[in-house]
C-alpha cells in the first residue's frame, strides 16, 4: 500500500483564507453541544501558521484554505453561529518494550476517569510518518473513547529497523495494547484494536496474541500480498476498459512475480518471459503497475538477479501470507469497512472472504461506504480517468466510534451494512 501517504496528504491548493485563518487557529480539538467536532493539528502538508483540520463528517483540509468552515478565536472556534469549546483530553507519552525494541506512543483520554470507556490502539499502516500528533487519535478520542497511538518501529521516536513483516508488527501491537491497559487501569472498559489499511493484516494477528475485546478495520484486505498485486492489476486494466484476455494476462503476470518473490528471485523466469512476450504488442501493458509486477516486468533479468530481492523483498513482507486463516482464529466481534472503489485494496476477495466467516458464524460486521477509494476517500474523476480526492466520507468516522462504544445506530452517511444485524 505504497501510496497511503501521498493519498492521505493530498489535498488540492486553493487561495489563502483570510488572515484571521492563518494567524490565531490553535491546535486542539473542539466540540460542539451535541457532538460534533473538529480536530485541527499542525501537520508537514500544510505551511505555517496553517494547521490541518479535521470535521467529524469528514470534511478536510487547512485553515489557511480558500472557504475554510471555521473562524478560530481565543480558546474556542466559530463552525456557522456557534461557538465549539476545546475537549480538555489527558495526553501522556510512554515507552514500552517490544521484542528488544524501545518503542513511543502516546496515550490520548477524555476527561473524566469512566470506568466503562472504550480503550483502542491504533495500528498503523504501512507509512513512515508517525501517527503521535496526528488527526486520527484524536477524531477517536473525540467520541468517548481512550485511545494509545505508538511510532512503529524504525519510526518516529521508536527503535528498530522498519519492516513490513505482520507477525513482529503484530507483536508490537500486542504489546501496545498492554501498555495502554496498565495505564489505564481502573478507567477503562472493553479494549482493543483499530487497523487501517495495513493495520487490517496486523491487528487481527495481533488480537490472536493477546487478549482483544474487538478489532475494527478500516481499507484493509483479507488476501495475501500477492493477491493484493494481482487484483490492483485487475483493476487496472478494467478501468482502463480492457477485457478478460487482459484480466488473464495481469494474472498470468503476476503468477510468474509471485514465484520471484517466493524463491527470492531463483525461480520464475521463464514464465515472466512468456508473459514479457504476450505483453510485448499490448499498448496498455507499458500502464500497468500492480503493487509491484508491473516495475518486475520492466526490469531485465540481469537485475532482477542480482537486485531483485533488494529491490523488492527487502523490508521482510510476507507475499503470501494468509489472512483468513488468522481471522479464523480471532474470536474478538470484528467491524470491517470497504472502500467500494478501492484502487489500492481492491475489495472483491476481501469481501467473499468477510462474507463466508460471517456465514460461518464468527461476529462480523461488514459495512461497504460506496463511491469511495482507499483511506475512505470521495472523489471526483477528469477526463482522462485519474481521480482526485476531495473528502474522507462522511459517517466513517462516526460508525468506527459507534461501534467500538457498542452504540451502532441509524444510518451511516451512504454506508451499506453487508452482514445482517
């Protein structure tokens, strides 16, 4: 999932807002009486003195936007004719231990010492970037519920070397969420885990290591990389308007990737030629990415040979790794929301695969937000095809906190709940 970051720290630049936007915006969250909240943060995307916001609908962007729907004052904001208050949360930075690893996080609660409050930790995805400081922990926090976000390792203010391996990921997390039970002890009720993205292979791993009380996911997939690679090629060539044969083709390709991969890069040669040869009159081909087949293709031999595995196995990702047989062994409720239209995590094994657990009687929740793309974002779409996004979709946020609070009520912006109540 290559390009969560890019995707999530896209936004279109507009004309500077007024200068009231740029100068006296406070860092914060703020609520209003009936729930509502926007969370606004400092954040690299955005230059100084504008700050990142947050709306609870999923509105985004930068106070220093064209248009922006708040006036910051002194201690509070101005959203319409109302003024919202800041949230007083608890923050308190921790170091745990994980496997001989020093690792950061930060713990993030509601006023109050409520004895029945949620408690999630938040399971990254495959970025670089540290989640401390972020607008998610706190949009979490904002609905009532404690939550410890942590640097994964080799990043942040964590040691460690940064890999994309699930099962020390997992352990990582397992221990997390340790941290954040002993620190909460005596104020908090039900805890576990919330993956977005690649966090849906590693918290799911990680409630099997641990006692978890739930699992919520977000964008994730219930397929191996390596299947992850072939359905972004699919997808690729449908939206291209292609046909079966190119949907046989991709796949054919990223068969023979995957025996690279597996035998790093030994085997697999003469099938990747055969599919180079097939490719070779395919205007369309020179296009197609997948997660990783597509710059394999485009590689000579010779350096596939020599560099391969440095190139493209080196952060100890496991290609095949077999998502529903962890599921299989979670017994925690699970939530599971699809992107609908999502490039980057194409949805259609995940979905099969969601949906026969819950046939065989594990507590899944499946909920599908439509017209979405990876990190649960709405577009729009020009006229050559590329997609630029606009907002997160509203009533993700909203679903995620409701049913951790055990709260799931009414209707979810456009979300389609796919399993029955």
């Amino acid at each position: 999932m290559k390009h969560l970051i890019s995707t999530l720290l896209l936004l279109a630049t507009l004309p500077a807002a007024p200068a009231f936007a740029q100068t006296t915006c406070t860092p914060g969250t703020y609520a209003a009486p009936e729930g509502d909240f926007v969370v606004l943060v400092k954040s690299p995307a955005v230059a100084a003195p504008g700050l990142r916001y947050l709306f609870r609908d999923g509105r985004r962007g930068a106070t220093t936007d064209a248009g922006v729907p708040l006036i910051c004052g002194t201690g509070n904001v101005t959203v319409g004719d109302k003024r919202w208050a800041p949230i007083a949360f608890r923050e308190i930075p921790a170091t745990f231990d994980s496997v001989g690893t020093k690792m950061t996080g930060v713990l993030i609660e509601p006023p109050g010492n409520d004895a029945k409050r949620p408690l999630v930790v938040m399971v990254h995805g495959s970025e670089r970037t540290s989640p401390i400081g972020g607008v998610y922990g706190y949009a979490m926090a904002a609905q009532g519920i404690s939550v410890f976000v942590y640097d994964k390792r080799g990043t942040g203010g964590s040691e460690g070397e940064y890999t994309q391996n699930f099962e020390l990921l997992a352990e990582d997390a397992a221990h997390a969420l340790g941290q954040a039970r002993s620190m909460t002890a005596g104020r908090h009720g039900r805890a576990g885990f919330f993956g977005g993205s690649q966090g849906g292979w590693v918290a799911p791993l990680a409630a099997t290591r641990t006692k978890a009380d739930f699992v919520a996911i977000g964008f994730g997939l219930v397929a191996s990389p390596i299947e992850e690679d072939r359905e972004q090629m699919v997808s690729e060539v449908r939206a291209a308007g292609l046909g079966r044969d190119a949907e046989a083709l991709v796949s054919r390709l990223s068969a023979a990737t995957a025996d690279l991969l597996l035998s790093d890069f030994r085997t697999g040669y003469e099938a990747l030629d055969a599919v180079r040869r097939e490719m070779a009159d395919k205007p369309w081909a020179a296009k197609i990415d997948g997660e990783y087949s597509g710059a394999i293709a485009r590689m000579p031999n010779e350096d596939l040979r020599r560099i391969g595995a440095a190139r493209f196995d080196n952060l100890e990702l496991i290609s095949d790794y077999d998502a529903v047989a962890a599921l299989k062994k979670l017994d925690a409720p699970l939530l599971w929301v699809l992107a609908g239209e999502d490039r980057e995590a194409p949805i259609e094994t995940t979905r099969g695969a969601l949906l026969g657990l819950a046939k065989a009687g594990k507590p899944v929740d499946v909920y599908l937000f439509p017209q979405t793309d990876h990190g649960m974002w709405e577009f729009t779409t020009d006229a050559s095809g590329e997609r630029h996004i606009t907002r997160i979709t509203d009533g993700y946020l909203k679903l995620l906190g409701d049913w951790i609070k055990r709260d799931v009520r009414g209707t979810y912006g456009r979300a389609e709940r796919l399993t029955p109540r």
